[in-house]
C-alpha cells in the first residue's frame, strides 16, 4: 500500500512553491556611464541606508559591505560596484520612498560603465566593442561578463519575480556628443530591454539626464541639445534638466551635491509620471503667505495652509546649504541662478529659532527678523496660530503700553548693565504708582526675549484692556545667562550659572527701578517669574529674599530634584508661613515637554504648599508655552 502511495505521488505535477509578485514593489532598472556609474565620494549621508523600503539588486559581488549579485539588500552608496561612487540612482531612491506610501517598496538594478558609448549597451554591437575597448575600460566591462545589457535584462527578469518594473533611468551621452544617431540607438536599446522583458512602453518611460553644464563650460554640454530632443524620437522618453546641479572640477562630473540634485529631479519626474503629487521646495502652494518674521520687502520665508515653512536663500557660490529648524536639517535646493531652496515638514504652531547652514557654518537668513536666542543672534519664524493666538497680538480700539531700553550702572558689580522695562499705558497719565513684575528669560536668551519672542507687552495690554489684570511695571533684564552652561553647582539656592544675577538684582535694578519709576515699594507689590532658567532664578532670589518679593512664578521652570523638606531652609516645610508670605506661586509647563513640573506642583500640594499649575496643551519647551503660562498667570498677581 506505501509503495503504490509513493508510486502515485511521483506521477502527480511538479508544482514549485514561489512567493507571490508583489505589486507594491517598485523596481527601475539603471543604466549608463561614469555620471550614472558615480564619480564623486559618497559622503556621511549617502552611505547610510534609508531604510528596508529602498533597495539594490546589486549586478557584481561586494565582499566586503556583505552584498551578493542578484540578492536583495538595502540601498546604499555606491550602489554600480564596489569602488564607484555617489550616483543619481542614490538620491531617486531616498526620493521615492518619502513620497511614496509606507507599503510601497522602491528596487533598483544598477548596471553602469564609465566612458562606455552606448553601442556598449546595444545586443547587436557589445561583442565587438568589447573587443576594442579601451585598456582601462576592460576590467570594468569583464566585471559584467563583457555583457553590460545581459546583465541588466538577467538581474531584471530575476527581480520580475519579487515586483513589477516601472521604469528605465539612463545618464549616457557624453561618449557620444555629436553622433546624429545617439537618439536612435537609445531606441534600439530600450526597444530591445522592453522585448527582451515582456514591458509595455506605455507603462515603463525613460528618464533620460543631461549632462554637466558648468554654467555653460561642461566639457559635452552640447550633447544636451541631443538629450532635450529624444522624447522626439523616443516617445516613452522624458529628460531630466541638469540645470544648476553642481560639478567638480573637470566639469564632466557632478559633485555629491550635484548627483543628489540630479536624484531628486530623476526622482520627482518618476513620481509625477506615476501620478502621485510631489512637493518641492521650488513650487510653492497658491495658499502660502509670508511669514510675520520676514523682513519687509522680502518675499521668503513662506508658510503654507499645512504649516510648512519655504526658505530661499542666494548662494550660487555654496555646495551645500541646509535649513536647520525644530531639530531637524533640511538639504536646501540650488536652481539654475544659484538660488538654494528648501520647504520642511509641517511644523507646529508658535515660535522657532532657525539656521541656514552654507559649508557647514550655521549664519541668519538675511531675509528674516534676528532674535537673541541659542546663545547667539539667531533667525525666527512665527508659524500663526489662529484666532486663539489674538491674545499676544496687538488689538485695535484699546490703549497699549511701551517697552523701554534702559541702561543702569550696577555699584556690586562695577559696570553698566541693560533693562528693558514695560509700562502700562496709564503710566503716561497721572502720578499713580505701579506695582512691579521682575520677568525672566531662559538659558541662552536675553532682556528682549519676553517683548521679542514672548510678545509680553502685547498680552499686558490686552489683559489690562478687558480687566483681567491689574496695571504693572513689567522689568526684564538679561539675568547673566546669555552664555551657554559649562558646568558648576546648580542645586537650587546654590547656583553658580546665573548667579552674578542675584546680587545685581538685590543690590542695583531694585533700587533702581524704584528710583526711577513710579513704584509701590513693598513686598506686596512686587513679583517675580522666568522661564525655563528664569524660573530656576526666580526661585533663588524669591525664596532666598522672602522679605521682598510675595508673587512668584515659574513657567517650564529649570527646577529639579528639590527637596520639600530641607530646599531653601525650608521654607516648604512651613506651609503656614510660606502661604502667608507668598500670595501665589504659579507653575506651568507644556504638556509634550516632560520637564517635571507637574511632579513638583504635586510634591508642593502635598506638603501643603497653595501652588498653581496649568499645563499648555500640545506644546513643547517654546515660547508658546510661555506665552500661555504667562497669560494664566499675569490675573493672578496683585489682587
């Protein structure tokens, strides 16, 4: 009985079990010579790999990066052979997968030869060129059987199995500049690879690259014209502009910047031709607007209805230009006049300090609005919030206060210090006096960082106007923390950042504000708060001088590991006492920026500490956090 069972399981078909095609596998298959092959040295970013959704098909063994021929891996420079080079193919690629869906997978088969004509690639022709190549050029044709096409169409139908084929890349030409039958023998070529394949040409085009220009000295820019006019004879055939993409010095050969340039358009074309829409940094929306931090006159930076932020900036002498902002670096785009161009990611509402990188030196966009932040002068970009962000903006119909440039000398530290100060705008009439809000900014920021980023004497106004707030004196000065942290004690009552502020602060800007403007004197009319650092301050100097102040705030406060029991003598440890002596203390923070506020709100509420928290929703450490924070807290003061 065994044996007639396997007698007739050996007359059954022989099925082999395969996985299915996927459709969502996308694979184009590139061809050409050394501008398709790779001249220039890959660099930090092209040899890292975007990911499992690009791939390479590799056409020659690679020992030593672990790649076999005619397996798939993931797509990384140099994806020709071993020792070549960054190549358009890198940066189509990286193009298509950010655009593309998550589920759709980018293959490519990359078959390349530098210096090789095209009759290299042409069935009919390749045994013979091969048999007069040039000496330098065997050892790269020998790496391909002596076949360059052969192993293209191998690889393809190997590769027919795993997703369907969408397209053909070529960058050729330069071999051939001035042969009146270049185009045809493009045909011949692509005629015979769809044949060969089973491909409809409706369904497979060829992009087509031109060669380098070099502002019009490339060594073959005139093969170009030929390029312009194959679609004229190849129907299926669309050409891809070299215009403005950079070169090295033999003006034959992109640079790394150039051939991710190139990429990109290789890339962006393919797209459309698949019908997705793509978007580029050269092609802004109907519905972008200027920024509210560019400078007049100007027509960049942009921001469009999904809250994405276009850069121009003119550097047709730079090779590389990036826009570093929200903690991301955006590559910037270079156009035929040298203008470098960049569009982000959505970005959230509010505030943001950024950078333009040229040659790895981070400068200010010339054509925006300068900040104190980072340390530094900086370039800003407000990203609008909507009706409900009217509460920092100017309002017509209510009276609006002024914000004062104030230079005092200070005797405890023998020199002349700067103060901005803010004054209601009842301050103007009458003699009245005015109770006073000590307002400090963050780490790396300074005295005009509230009226600045923070549009503090726009919140004043508006608060005053509808009777929320009571008139103030708002004094904010730089806090001796505009250089960055290196290091020392910074528990909280024995900081070493910052604390040349505190003398200052008790000994000079007290007395001289009081001195010279129109103040209650008292502690019961005095505040203080900061941000960030600031609130770090704000809870040295207040509860290290209990006896002055009796308000106090801290808004994403730089507060950490405090002890309830024993921090500032502790105060917190008297509940009685510090509720009688501090009228409020406010704590706020953003919901997205884990800082530990709330933790510490809560340690204080439970030591029977009266402590305020209000947390800003969606936000991170940013000054619309603050301005939130602030608003919360300014109707509390002085009531």
């Amino acid at each position: 009985m065994m044996r007639l069972l396997i007698l007739v399981l050996m007359t059954l078909p022989f099925t082999k079990m395969t996985a299915a095609v996927d459709p969502n596998f996308y694979i184009f298959l590139c061809f050409g010579q050394s501008n398709m092959e790779g001249a220039a040295r890959p660099e930090a970013e092209d040899v890292k790999s975007p990911g499992p959704r690009f791939l390479l098909m590799p056409a020659v063994d690679d020992p030593q990066r672990g790649r076999k021929k005619g397996e798939w891996c993931e797509a990384s420079a140099p994806l020709c052979r071993p020792n070549t080079g960054l190549t358009p193919a890198d940066w189509f690629g990286r193009t298509m997968i950010e655009t593309l869906p998550e589920n759709i997978r980018v293959g490519v088969i990359h078959v390349a030869i530098g210096g090789i004509r095209i009759e290299g690639f042409m069935p009919d022709e390749i045994s013979e060129y091969a048999k007069n190549a040039p000496g330098w050029m065997t050892g790269m044709l020998a790496a391909y059987d002596n076949n360059p096409y052969q192993r293209l169409v191998d690889l393809a139908r190997k590769a027919q199995k795993d997703g369907v084929i969408k397209g053909v890349l070529m960058h050729q030409g330069e071999s051939n500049t001035g042969d009146p039958e270049w185009a045809n023998k493009v045909q011949i070529v692509y005629d015979r690879l769809l044949g060969d394949l089973q491909l409809k040409p409706e369904e497979v085009p060829l992009l087509a690259g031109e060669v380098v220009q070099a502002n019009g000295e490339g060594q073959c820019i005139a093969m170009n014209r030929q390029i312009d006019e194959l679609p004229k004879t190849l129907h299926t055939a669309h050409v891809v502009s070299s215009t403005g993409c950079t070169n090295g010095p033999d003006k034959l050969h992109f640079d790394a910047a150039g051939y991710r340039e190139l990429g990109r358009r290789y890339g962006e074309l393919m797209l459309h031709l698949l019908g997705y829409q793509v978007r580029s940094p050269f092609n802004v929306p109907d519905d972008a607007f200027i920024a509210p931090t560019t400078i007049p006159g100007q027509d960049f930076p942009k921001i469009d209805g999904e809250r994405r932020a276009y850069f121009r900036v003119n550097a047709p002498e730079a090779h590389r230009v990036q826009v570093d902002i929200c903690g991301k670096k955006y590559d910037m785009r270079r156009d035929e006049k040298g203008i470098w161009c960049a569009v982000t990611d959505p970005l959230v509402v509010g505030f943001h300090y950024y950078f333009i990188n040229i040659g790895g030196v981070n400068v200010i966009d010339p054509a925006t609005d300068t900040f104190f932040g980072c340390n530094r002068q900086a370039g800003g970009i407000e990203i609008p919030e909507g009706p409900e962000g009217n509460y920092y903006r100017p309002q017509q119909g209510i009276a609006h206060g002024q914000v004062r440039s104030v230079h005092y000398f200070a005797q405890s530290t023998n020199e002349w210090r700067h103060a901005m100060v803010y004054t209601p705008a009842s301050y103007e009439k009458g003699k009245k006096r005015y109770p006073v809000l000590y307002l400090q900014h963050g780490m790396g920021e300074d005295e005009t960082g509230w009226s600045r980023q923070g549009h503090m004497q726009h919140i004043m106004d508006n608060l005053i106007a509808s009777g929320e707030a009571v008139p103030m004196i708002v004094v904010m000065e730089s806090g001796d923390i505009k250089a960055p942290f290196r290091g020392g004690d910074n528990r909280q009552g024995f900081s070493e950042y910052g604390a040349s502020f505190y003398k200052v602060m008790m000994q000079d800007l007290i007395p001289y504000i009081d001195s010279n403007f129109r103040t209650l004197k008292d502690r019961d009319h005095r505040a203080m708060a900061g941000l960030s650092w600031g609130g770090h301050q704000t809870f040295d100097l207040v509860l290290n001088n209990i006896d002055t102040f009796s308000w106090m705030g801290a808004f994403s406060g730089a507060i950490f590991g405090i002890n309830v029991k024993t921090a500032y003598n502790g105060i917190f440890s008297r509940p009685d006492e510090f509720n009688k002596k501090i009228h409020t203390l406010f704590l706020s923070c953003g919901s997205e920026e884990n800082f530990g506020t709330e933790a510490l709100a809560k340690s204080l509420q439970d030591a029977g500490i009266k402590a305020d928290f209000y947390e800003s929703p969606g936000t991170h450490h940013e000054w619309l956090t603050w301005r939130r924070g602030f608003r919360q807290f300014v109707p509390k003061l002085f009531k």
